[in-house]
C-alpha cells in the first residue's frame, strides 16, 4: 500500500493524509493501522493536559521547539472536542504553530472526531500510531479540557504531562482529583502568578497522600512557558520518568492499544456495526426509539427486546 | 417494588437508596428505571456547565433557593468526573449544599460513575427520572468541566445554560466553539470582573454567526452570582426558553432517552455484556490483548477474529 510505504518513509503529505482518512474514520483507517502496527512503539508519548487557559500549546510548543534543538523529530497532535450538532471540527490547525511548520522535523495535526470506531481515544491512538511509525522519536499530544475523554486521551501516552496554574479557583481542587492519579510530572504554569508557593505546597500535600502502584513520585515543576522558563527542566522530567519506566519494565508496559478494556471497547463497537448489517434490525431500534419517545417502554426493555430477537437462531448467525 | 412507590411518593430515603444503585450500575437500577419510568418527562431538566472556576455550583445554588422562594420542588444532580485508577467518587456531596439540605423540597445529590451500563451520561439520566419520577418540578444538572461527557450530559436537559467568565484566557476560545451550538443561554459570571463589555460583545459576535435548527437566539445574561445579582434574569431566561420550546413543538421533544443514537449505545453495551457471557470469550479477548501487546497484532484484526468466531452457529447463538 502506497501509503503505507509513505508514512514508513516519514512523507508528510502521506502522513496528513493518513491522518484525514483515521480523523474520518472508516475501513480504510484499520487498513493504515494494520499495514503500520508492527512498526509502532518506539517513538515516546507525551500527554500535555490541564484546565483551559493553563497554557498548554504555549508549552507544547515550547517543548518542540527545545526537542528540535536536540535534534529531535517531532510530531504534535491537538486532540479537540467535536462540536455535537455539526459533528465538524472545531479547531483547524493552529495558527500559532505555523511557526514551527517550516521545519521539516516537525509533524502537527490537530485531531477532532467521533466517526472513528472507538470514539476520539482511538482516533487519537491511531494517529499517534502513523507518527510512530514515521519515526517520531517525540510524540506530543495536547488535549483541551479535562472531562473523561481527555483522560482516556491521557492514558495513551507513555508520560503524562499535567499543567495548573495557580489561583484557577476552588474547583480546580476537585478537578486535580481526577488527573492526580494519572500525572508523571506536574507543571505549574504562569508561576509569576501570585501565591504560586502556597499553590505548590497545597500540590505537594494533596501529592504526599497519594502513593501510585509503581512507586513513582509525580514530579512537580514550575514554568512561565510564554518566557521560556523552566521548559528544560520539564524537558528532564519527562526524560526521569521516560527512565523510571524503562528501568521498571514490571510497570513500563506501553499504555497504548494494550489492555483488554481497550479491546472490549473496539469489540463492542464492532458488534453494533456487525448487528445494524442485518435486515431489520435498524427499523427495530426505529421503532424502539419511537415506543421510548412516547414513553410506552423504557430504554432498557426496548434495548432488550431487540437483544432477545438477536437470539434467534438464523438471525443472530451469519448474515449469508 | 418498594423503592419505585417510594420514588412515586418523593420519598427521600427512596430516592437516595435509588440513587445509590444506579451509581454503582447494575440490573437493579434498570428494574427502579423500568418500573418509573412511565411517570417521567414532567419535571424541567436544567443542565448547568462551564469551565473550572466559573462558579457553577454557586450559580445552582442560588437557583434552588430562587426556585424554592417560587415554591417550587427542586432536585440537584452534580455530575463529577470518576477517577481512571480508583473508579470512585472524587467528590461527595458538597458541603456547601448543606444549608439547602433541611428544607424538604430540595433533594441533592453528586453522580460520580461509569460503572452504569452506558457510562456516566446514563447514570445521570437515570438519576434526573428518578427525581423527575418523585415530582421535582426543577431538576438541575450540574457538571464539573466542559469535555464530551459533559456535552452529552447537557444534551440530556431540556435547557441547557452555560456559564462563562471573562479573561479566561486565550483557550476560551476553543471551549466556547464546543458548547457554543448547545446552550440555550449564556450567564456571564463574575460579571464584576475587568472587560466584562468586551467579553460580552465578543461573545454576541460569534454567537450572531451561529444560526440554530430551531432559530432560538441563546440569550446572554451576566451575573454576579456569589451576590446573588443576576439570578433571577437566569430563571426567566430559562422559563422563556422552555416557553419557546413549548410553542414550537416541531423543535420540542425532550432530549431525554430519546434519540437513536442513545437506543444504539445502550445497544452497543446490552451487546458485548452478551458475548462475554459465552463461554471462552473472555480467554480469547485476553489471548487478542496479549498478542496485541507484543505488536503481533494490530488490535482491528485482534477484534475481527473473536468476532469472526462469534458467527459460528451454536456459538452466536443463545448459551442455553
């Protein structure tokens, strides 16, 4: 396969091509997947996420500019929501990384999707997979927001990055909640703010409290990314804890496509698709969604009736 | 069934116990669903979002005690973010919401699950019918963050209000873009804040680009939330666009359980729980992962195999 061979060579027009089939999801895109799998997991990945407004792409773009000065290639993808009612993308790729876009070591690619079988995580899996297989030897993933999805987005990556600023207000207390236990290295940003030391202790207490099953003691590091400050030093952490894994290989598996909750969740979409082929069953749910529309049946029943009709021998087997 | 006629009564203890179950997932909280769920779709379902920090839970607050003044019951449901290590509640329910906690007509609660079949999305659907079911006349949905979790949880309420700050920073932008086309009405919190003119006409611009299926114009309102100036401008943007619905019914069905799409996904779970029942599909999902792992296969085709094994006659078929 002519692309294939493109993404192996590092060809960008093959790579952003690449990634537009796997961003529109369909058959196509486990084709590329699987004419590149055996040659991914070199690259390393790093998720950068945190609140809005905590400078993530300053600091993504700050760290590929510090890798391209070590001679580091370098690929960037911005994982985006998607707009429900348009089902588009919300953010092209961005302008203030155009200033990067000259340098033929860097790969950038913003990410929106749904159509993807699996949702944006896979979408995301998928693309980091053509970089790695392009030879990215750094793979930077900035995700916006921290709902769910961006730690699903997280849980890809081989070292998660997480940004804070302090003064963001008392929810961020709740919110750190749900990223703590997934940070290799913290990074208080804008850290000119005031009461970044009081923001830093009350980080280190909440951290202090926490012990993660590897033993890794999260990092805590401060930047002011707009200035350039402190980006070696994350730089350094994201090579400690890069070392941390390769030297605990009990720990160090890869986070990417490996658990049998990431191959449930690729199966279940896969069945879905497998039982909407079958005649009749789309005029089912049809039908189904009218009953529960009206309130005559509640989702579960209506969900199980066309389950039990499955069961038929004849209509749950093969289709021809 | 006891809890449903306790649900029917707005019986407290009922409805926590109720809430409880479907938190933890389950059969038994489709059967509490199954057997309300005809009494449900009365109730007002306000969905309140925002990024961190925008003073969400300070705006519900005051709603309520809005609300109750008006003598209407009122039901809270905080959705929060579950933690990917400890699938546990991060945050409980709040103590700030206690002082709302002795007056009878305001039952609160904090969802914090994805263990309900159909993730966190249904829980808390499940939840709003329960309250809904009881006779809450205001039901309102709080989030913490502004992922796609929490864009499908709005999607659920009937009016969905959007809470925005001004000088958020640059990232504001993107997020706005996301929930933009969902919000029936805009608050501008903290709206004693510098810049707030500017943030509003920014705002109004890109909102005068956005042009709606249902050509409702979402309103944009500002408050100052913790003074409690500005609330009830909210509720009456609220009330007027649940009228707007009313009048326009072709617009007008509820967003609650309704859709194909949300038929599909319970389907889509109701489906793999069905596999794994058969014998030997576990082991072959756990031998796919391993070979996944070592990168002998990509996952597409790790997939396809079980399922190609599925459509054996008398393995497809019914277990007994």
């Amino acid at each position: 396969m002519d692309l294939v061979d493109g993404i192996l060579k590092a060809d960008s027009r093959s790579m952003a091509r690449a990634l537009s089939i796997i961003e529109s999801g369909g058959h196509q895109a486990q084709e590329i997947l699987k004419g590149i799998f055996s040659k991914t997991g070199r690259g390393v990945v790093v998720g950068v996420t945190g609140p809005p407004g905590s400078g993530k792409s300053t600091l993504v773009d700050k760290l590929a500019q510090a890798y391209r000065k070590q001679s580091k290639s370098v690929g960037i993808v911005a994982v985006d929501p998607t707009s429900p009612f348009t089902g588009g993308a919300i953010l092209a790729d961005r302008i203030r990384m155009q200033n990067l876009y000259n340098d033929e070591g860097v790969f950038i690619r913003s990410m929106a999707t749904r159509g993807h079988l699996g949702g944006l995580a896979w979408a995301t899996r998928d693309a980091v997979s053509v970089l790695d297989a392009a030879g990215k030897e750094m793979i930077l993933v900035e995700t916006v927001g921290v709902g769910q999805d961006e730690i699903e987005v997280v849980r890809l990556a081989d070292v998660s990055v997480v940004l804070l600023v302090p003064g963001m207000g008392d929810e961020l207390q709740a919110l750190k909640a749900g990223i703590m236990e997934i940070a290799d290295v913290f990074v208080i940003n804008k850290a000119d703010r005031p009461q970044v030391e009081r923001f830093q202790q009350e980080l280190e207490s909440v951290l202090s409290l926490c012990v993660r099953p590897d033993n890794w003691k999260p990092l805590v590091l401060k930047t002011i990314a707009t200035e350039d400050q402190g980006v070696l030093e994350v730089i350094e952490g994201i090579a400690s804890y890069t070392q941390f894994r390769a030297s605990h290989p009990e720990f160090a598996e890869s986070r990417r496509y490996e658990t049998e909750e990431d191959i449930l969740a690729l199966l279940k979409e896969r069945l879905l698709t497998r039982v909407l082929e079958q005649e009749g069953v789309r005029d089912k749910v049809r039908v189904a969604t009218q009953a529960v529309r009206a309130r005559k049946m509640d989702p579960y029943t209506a969900v199980e009736q066309i389950v039990e009709q499955l069961h038929k021998p004849g209509v749950a087997g093969p289709a021809r």
